[in-house]
C-alpha cells in the first residue's frame, strides 16, 4: 500500500516543525503530488501537516 500525498495549501504562516515535514516529504508548493510507502513515520509526518495536504491510499 502506498500514499498518494497532495499540497493543497501554503506553509506561509505555518509553524517552523510544519515546513521541515512538509520540505521532507518532498512537497514545495501548492499542487506538488509525492507518492510515498504506507508506513508509521510517513503516517506521522503527514499527521503533523494533515490541515495542509490531501491523501489518497493506492496501490
């Protein structure tokens, strides 16, 4: 199973943690798609930023 993350808003604004997750997931700006394994310390990171982007499960 893999996860289809998607940035849907800015990190402007946003707290110092939120932009280092968002950089380390591979995400520069709006509409930037990254796919990613399922696994807990992608889980976490997308739940830090979970108000910023959008995720799908694929195969």
């Amino acid at each position: 199973m893999r996860l289809k993350v998607t940035q849907t808003r800015s990190e402007i604004g946003g707290k110092q943690n939120q932009r280092e997750t968002l950089r380390s997931l591979g995400l520069k700006r709006i509409g930037d798609v990254v796919v990613k394994e399922d696994r807990p310390e992608i889980r976490g990171m997308v739940k830090t930023v979970a108000h910023l982007v959008a995720v799908e499960e694929v195969d």
